[in-house]
C-alpha cells in the first residue's frame, strides 16, 4: 500500500513540475519579459546588498522563497490526497474487486446513525454511488437529523452534540514565533554583533587593565546599551507579529446565514456544524465540505483546491461542494458534512503557517529611502574610522588630561587595541544611528494602528497596502446601499394595475388575479425568506436588502409566504446576475400551469414587457403612450433616489419545458412577451452625517480616506524627525571627529539616541490620529517624492540649528559654560554631557514640531494622544536617570540646574524657530525633480558635441 502511495503521488508530483518548469521555461523565452526582468535585477540587486538585516529592517516584507514554498506545500497536499484516493482503487482493482464502493457499516457518532469517517468516504472521495446507497442528500440528512427545509434545530444542546460528534469548523493554527525566536533575529544585526564584539575586547582589556571593578564600565556600558536596543527591538516587533495574528483573525471570521429552525440567523463560520443547511448565492466562500440539496445553474470556481482555473456545474451527479471554494454563478442551498480539519480546506490551512509576508506600495518606496541613508551613513562611518586611526597612530590624538595616547615604540600592545577598539566602536555606532530601522518600523505600526481604528469605524481592510493605498486616491466609488445608506430599504412607491398605489401597500386597489400573480411572483423569485414564529408576531425577513423590502411589502399586501410557496413547484431558476441585471423562475402551479416570473431593474424588465394587467384584472396591450408614462414613472421615482424594481411575469407551454435535470440546467428561460405586474420604488435612508462626508468627498475622501492620507502623513513624520537626528548626529560627530580627533557622542551615548530615533520615534509619530486638515491636501501620487520640500525645509532648518549650537558648545563650551578653571578632565565631561543632554532633549522638543510639518499649532490634539504623550514623559524621565544616577555607564556626569536650563533652553528654541521657518516659502516643484531636469540639460549640451 504504501508503494502505491509513493508511487501515484510522486507521478502526479512529477505531472505537476514539468507543467510547472513548461510555465517557467515559455516565461523565460519570453524577451520581452527577459529584458525588463534583467532590468530590474540590475538596478535592484547592488541595493538590496547594501541591506545589513533584512529580516529587522524590513519587516513583513516578500518573502519570495516562503512563497514558492507554501505553493508547494499546497501542491503536495492536493496531489497526496488525489493519490490516497487512487491507491485506494488501485489496490481494489488488483485484488480483483469490482471497483464500486459499498456502503460502510453502521458506526454511530454519539446519537447520531453516521459517524465522521463515513461522512468523509462520501464527501471527500466525492463517491455518488455511496450517496445514493445512504439514500442521497436526505438520507444523509435523516442520519444527519437535519430537515432540509429547516435545518436543525440550533440550541445549544444540539449544537454541543453535533461539535463533540463530528467536531468544529475551525483548524489548528500553528504556534507564532516566540518572543525568543524575534531575539534572535534582532541579534543577527550584522552592527550590533559588531558592537558586541568591541564590548567584550574592550571588557577584557580594561578589567586587564584597570581590575574587574573599574574596568568592566566601558565595555558594559557598551554591551547593556546594545542588549537593551535588542530587547526593545524584540518586544516591538514581537508586539507587531501579535497585532498582525488578531487582524489575520478578524479577516478570517467570515459571517454568513444558515438555516436553524425554519428561520435564517447570521452566524460566524466558525459556528457552523455538520447537519447545517447553508444558502449559496454568487460571490460566497463554500464554508465548509457539504453536498448540494437545491442548486439553480450553480456554478463553483473550485481552483483552491484543485488548481484548475475551470468552473465546475453542480447538480445531482455532481453534487459535492469542497471548502474554500468559490461561488461564482448562481445560487442553491448546501447540507454541510465535514467541518475544520475534516475538510481538505482545513488539512491545508492547519499545515501551512500565515503568511503576513504583504510588502506595502509604501514600504517598496521607502526601501530606497533606506538604501540611500545607509550608503551616506556607512560613508561617514568609513571616514570618521580612517581619521581617527590616523589621528591616533600618528600621535595627534590627546586623552582628557593632554596626554598623547599612542607613542610607537611606547604605548602597550594593550593600550593600542583598547583605543582602536573605542574607535572603531564609534564608527560602527555611527552607522547604527545611520541606518534607518525605525522606518519599516514605523509603517508596520502606523498601518496595523490604522487598520485597528478603522475596525472599530466598522471599516475591515483585508489587506495593509490597501489602508495605504487609500491615501492616493484620485476617485472614489461607492456602492450607495449600505455604505451611504442605512441598509433599510422599504417600498414606498408602487404602480400596479397601470396606476399608481397610495398608500403602495394598499391591496384593496389590486384586482384579484393580478393580486395572485403578484404575491406568486414575490414569494417564488427570491432569494430571502420570511420566518414567522408561533402566536404570528414579530416576523423575521432575511436576504438581501431589496429583497427584504420586496417582502416587506408582498406581507403587507397579504401574502403568506410558506402557504403560496407550497401552492406551486420551482421547475428552474434563473439567479440575478448583474450583468443582465434581472433574476427569474419558473413555477408549475396546482392546475399544472407554468408561470415565468421576472424581477430586476425596472428599465430593463419594462423593455421585455408587451402586455400589462389593469384595474379590471384584463391584459392590455402595451402602446407607446402607456408605455411612456412607466418610463416617465420609473424617471420620477429615480429623481428621488428611488431604486426602481419591475416585476413581471409570462404563461408558457408545459410540453416545451426541458423533460431532464442536465437539459433545464442549461434552459434560458424566456423572456419576451412578458406581462407586467409592478413597477415598485425602493427607498433607504441616508446614514446621518452622509452629507457632510459627502462635501468632504468633493474635496477629498471618506472616512477610509482620511485614514489611509493618515499613514502616509505619519510615515513622512516620521522621516523629518529621524532624518534630523541623522543629520545632526552625523554632522557633529564628523566635524569633531576630523578636527579634534575625539567625539562628543560617544556609542553609548547614540545608542540611547537610536533607540529615541528608532522604536521610541517611530512609536509616537505612527499613532498619531487622522485630523481634519489632511483632507484639505490634494492626493499624493505614487510618483511623488517622500520627502516633500516643506519636510526639507523643517527638517535643514533644525539640523543646522542643532549642529550649530551643538559644535559651538564642543569648541568653545568650557569658556561659554565657565568651565575654564576646572580640571581639564572634569571640564570635557561636563561639556561633553550639556552636549548629549542638550541634543536628546533638542529631539524631544522637535517630536513636536514633526507631529505638524505644515501648521503652527503643534500642539492640537496632543492632549488626546496618550501614547505621545506617555513616550515624551518616559523619555524625559530615562534622560534624567541616565545624567543624573548612570554616569559611569554613558561617560557623563551629573549637571547643575544651570547646565539643565542650558540644556532646556537649547531644546525649546526649537519650537519658536519652527515657526519662523514655516514662514519661508518653498517652490510646488519638489527638489528631486529641479535636479534632474538640471542633470538632463547638462547632458544635452554633451549630447549635442
């Protein structure tokens, strides 16, 4: 047996990859494809080697080979189960068996005839011999106990039952990746492991050196800042991976209506059990493995589960429904055998992971962005590193006291790697700071924050780049029902007889036959039902929201829904479909008569119609002037925002009708000659405050709009502040660094400023909520530049501010500071602390002004931000604990309250130079797009010689 297994599977593996590598190989051959595929490469590839840690810089992005490897995990699977099946006959077949299955042995399932592996022979092997030997649907349904027209019963007893018995709709998810699974991916940073490297040569030589009490501080402090960035790292994209798990979770909680004791009930697909009758329309998932009772042309689009891109019929001989399949033509009604992981969707679910590998049109933009900070990073970084080893082992670098500290000949061995280590820790620091981490970091939070919020403004986007995407859009298209309306739909006109009905439910204006045709052709062509539960009060309508109205208004004109369904017999049915914008159905009635009835829009079923009932139950022909004045009634009531319905119907000949199921399953039922009932008009009322968003509209979008120009606004926060700290840090430290061969940030020191930039930055920016004002902005396309020339502007302005103070104070600080007559060693901590307290406190104060690249006010709202307001407060507080109590890890020391005021005051500047810089005007033209047409007519004159 197992041989078989093997054997069939690895042929049809077999089958599978050489159509694959078919596939691939016409792709290949294709040069079109060839040139713009090798294009791409060669510009993409020398940037993507320039990425230190894909996996924590950008995440959730493609993963490229975890997708070929889910397809053929899917692949395997299908093929395993198709080869399972066919062993099983092959085996028959050489025993010398008559390949037919048989009936199973009875094996109850608790209180139930049937048993969960009998259920799964029939269904899964789509096995009809042994369905009809169980006596088809209803006799799996009388096993099931289930009523075909009612369903089941539906209390919580029945469904406790039904669960034990054949268990739950659901599968088993696999484990997310732990807490210490994203630990280890944040040590995998090709500079931190740098750094870690440096901490323990430059621990071993000062506990050498100085003793293990003195000596272990440098590199501690060096090690403890670097594990710290790892843990936060860990926790935040850890948070991330959660937040993505429960948006994943939300996505996959469809709802949809079953059947439960004779009424319709809206219900998760995880409630579903065996023994549930479930209605199928177009456009619905198949929730579960079921077989079909009722099916009119339906049609399921399995390619799921087979592969097949072919629409498959259902019907009688083909009865089956599998999971995850789609319905993409008609309607029917299902009887569910197989829920979970008893179902071929849910064995493939359970054993493939989610995949949360969605890259964002957004995060595409900014990889370059990244690519570009890090190649001017890791530039400084290199000249930074050349010049102070050059400073250093030439004898031009001083310590604190004056000292020279390399003498060749003099100097230790000991020594000399200790100070070659400090310096080239701080150039690895640099390009830590350099490389912009927060930025995927940013994205992934702003987005997975949007998304959240736009859940609980009932608005579920099922895909990130979409909430992104939003943002610029030019046009929006609106489905009217249900997203400006109320979903409520009521009849509120109607013209029946050849006049119109006031009030339109007002049957004593209906002729007898046409009252009869009326309440037929409402009760039979729908796809919505009408439950009305014992004492008559309170009856419950289900469907579509036309359909419910159209019911709605058949009860008010007397119709019993059940009674004058069972006075007459569906023969076929024609579901609506939107392309011919009409749905119909055929009915034999008691006299042994067939009525065609038609419903849809009002137009349309009016141009098929040639005769009309009138007031005296006659049929009248339909000239042109009465016709005009339908038209004419159709175009009034559409002038109100009506949605207008016409009903008609049409006697045809029972010996014409297809005599087989096949044959009336591909019977177009006629539609000309048609003799017209109603002309009904359908009103929902608009959803409060639709005007308003309306207006917003014309200007620029709805709600989801506003969110999605939310992202992209936070994200380009984001960006002005991290790139100011970029410059300044960078700036200062090279200036100072090629001058004086020391610089005043050391790694600690800008560790702890990277972790502010990075996650703290990116924390506090993503979360800002959508304001008003974005909507008064144009859409931003998807061409146009990140940074914008008002974010240049902001963010040159403060960088230069920074850097000037910043290295006025490193040169001339102990004159400025009065720190003159200090001891020399004392005198540079000192100035060296006022320079990194004043820096990080600069940033605090410009978290403001990013939160508002484009108004005065950066303070609106920020009272309402919590999570700002909670990361400025625990900044302030850590930069207070570190100057004040953790001086011998940061190299700093302890500052009056006239250094800190210094420092205060420095920072807050920022804040009243923010709004003098918004004064300066900047050109529409973004700055990227004036140098290249600079750079384009440089070429012309080169062209021309």
């Amino acid at each position: 047996m197992p041989l078989f297994y093997e054997v069939l599977s690895g042929v049809i593996l077999k089958k599978e990859d050489e159509q694959e590598r078919r596939n691939k190989s016409a792709t290949v051959t294709n040069p079109i494809n060839n040139k713009r595929q090798h294009k791409l490469l060669c510009l993409f590839y020398p940037q993507a080697a320039l990425v230190l840690n894909a996996s924590r810089r950008f995440r959730y992005t493609l993963d490229l080979k975890k997708q070929e490897e889910k397809t053929q995990i899917l692949r395997k699977i299908r093929a395993h189960a198709q080869a399972i099946r066919a062993a099983y006959l092959f085996k028959a077949a050489g025993d010398g068996q008559v390949i037919e299955t048989t009936k199973p042995p009875a094996a109850s399932a608790g209180e139930f005839p049937i048993g969960q592996e009998q259920l799964a022979s029939v269904s899964r092997e789509h096995d009809t011999v042994a369905l009809q030997q169980y006596g088809g649907v209803a006799g799996i349904s009388n096993l099931l106990k289930t009523n075909l027209e009612k369903g089941i019963h539906g209390d919580d007893a029945d469904l406790l039952k039904r669960r034990n018995a054949f268990g739950s709709n659901d599968y088993p998810r696999k484990k997310g990746r732990s807490f210490w699974m994203f630990m280890w991916d944040a040590c995998k940073d090709l500079t931190l492991i740098i750094l870690m490297v440096a901490a323990a040569a430059s621990l071993a030589l000062g506990i050498k050196s100085e003793g293990i009490e003195e000596g272990w501080y440098d590199g501690g402090s060096i090690a403890f800042a670097v594990i710290l960035v790892i843990v936060v790292t860990a926790i935040s994209d850890y948070k991330q991976s959660l937040q993505f798990r429960n948006l994943n979770e939300e996505k996959r909680n469809i709802h949809l209506e079953v059947i439960r004791g004779g009424r319709r009930i809206e219900i998760s697909i995880y409630e579903i059990v065996v023994g549930d009758v479930i209605p199928l329309n177009i456009g619905n998932q198949v929730p579960a493995d079921g077989i079909l009772i009722t099916g009119h042309s339906l049609a399921i689009d399995e390619s799921s589960m087979t592969g097949e891109s072919k629409i498959v019929h259902k019907d009688s001989k083909d009865p089956f429904l599998m999971s995850g399949c789609k319905v993409a033509d008609g309607s029917g009604t299902m009887l569910v055998t197989g829920v979970g992981v008893n179902t071929e969707w849910g064995l493939l679910m359970a054993s493939i992971s989610e995949d949360t590998g969605e890259e964002t049109p957004l995060q595409v933009r900014l990889n370059g962005v990244a690519t570009f900070i890090g190649i001017v990073g890791l530039s400084v970084a290199v000249v930074v590193l050349i010049v102070l080893l050059a400073r250093f082992f030439s004898g031009h670098t001083r310590d604190a006291s004056g000292n020279v500290q390399f003498k060749a000949g003099k100097t230790k061995v000991g020594d000399a790697i200790d100070g070659a280590i400090k310096i080239v820790t701080v150039a690895v620091t640099i390009v830590v700071v350099a490389v912009p981490e927060g930025l995927p970091l940013a994205v992934t939070l702003t987005l997975a924050y949007s998304m959240r919020k736009m859940m609980a403004d009932k608005a579920l986007v099922r895909r990130l780049s979409a909430c992104e995407t939003m943002g610029s859009a030019t046009t929006i298209c609106s489905d009217k029902t249900g997203t400006l309306t109320m979903n409520q739909m009521t009849v509120v006109e109607a013209y029946a007889g050849g006049k119109k009905n006031d009030p339109p439910g007002n049957k004593s204006e209906l002729s007898p036959k046409l009252h009869s045709l009326l309440i037929e052709g409402v009760a039979q062509n729908t796809n919505g039902s009408v439950y009305v539960p014992e004492g008559g009060n309170d009856v419950e309508v289900s469907g579509s929201p036309t359909e419910k109205a159209i019911l709605h208004w058949g009860l008010e004109i007397g119709m019993n829904f059940d009674s004058t369904r069972s006075e007459s017999s569906i023969i076929h049915v024609f579901p609506f479909n939107s392309e011919k914008k009409r749905g119909g159905v055929a009915v034999q009635t008691a006299d042994s008569e067939v009525h065609i009835h038609w419903k849809g829009a009002a137009e349309i079923v009016l141009a098929c119609c040639t005769r009309y009932i009138d007031a005296n139950d006659q049929l009248v022909d339909m000239d042109e002037e009465k016709m005009v004045s339908f038209r004419k009634a159709i175009e009034d009531m559409a002038a109100e925002s009506l949605r207008c319905v016409a009903i008609a119907y049409r006697t045809f000949e029972k010996e014409n009708v297809p005599a087989t199921e096949e044959e009336r399953a591909h019977w177009s039922l006629p539609e000309d000659n048609l003799v017209l009932l109603a002309i009904v008009g359908l009103k929902d009322p608009c959803r409060p405050g639709v005007k308003d968003s309306v207006e917003l509209c014309q200007k620029s979008g709805v709600k989801v709009v506003r969110w999605g120009r939310s992202v992209y606004a936070n994200i380009q926060k984001f960006i002005q502040f991290q790139l100011t700290v970029n410059v300044a840090a960078l700036v200062i430290n090279v200036v100072a660094a090629v001058s004086s061969g020391d610089v005043p940030l050391n790694a600690v020191q800008l560790l702890w400023v990277n972790l502010i930039m990075d996650t703290l930055g990116a924390l506090a920016l993503a979360t800002e909520p959508p304001t008003d004002h974005l909507m008064d902005r144009p859409p931003v396309g998807r061409r146009e530049p990140l940074i914008t020339n008002i974010m240049w502007r902001n963010l040159l302005i403060q960088a230069m501010y920074q850097v000037s103070v910043l290295l006025v104070l490193n040169f001339r600080g102990r004159s400025i500071l009065g720190l003159t007559h200090d001891k020399n060693d004392h005198a540079i901590k000192v100035k060296n602390t006022l320079i990194f307290n004043a820096f990080v406190l600069s940033q605090i104060f410009n978290e403001f002004n990013a939160r508002k690249p484009d108004e005065f006010n950066i303070f609106s709202g920020v009272t309402k931000n919590y999570l700002f307001m909670g990361i400025v407060g625990l900044t302030v507080v850590l930069q207070i604990i570190i100057i004040e109590f953790l001086g011998k890890f940061t190299s700093t020391v302890r500052l009056n309250w006239k250094q800190w005021l210094i420092s205060v005051i420095i920072g807050f500047i920022s804040w009243p130079l923010a709004v003098v810089g918004k004064l300066i005007p900047v050109p529409d033209t973004p700055i990227n797009n004036v140098f290249s047409r600079f750079r384009g007519r440089r070429k012309e004159p080169e062209a021309s010689q």
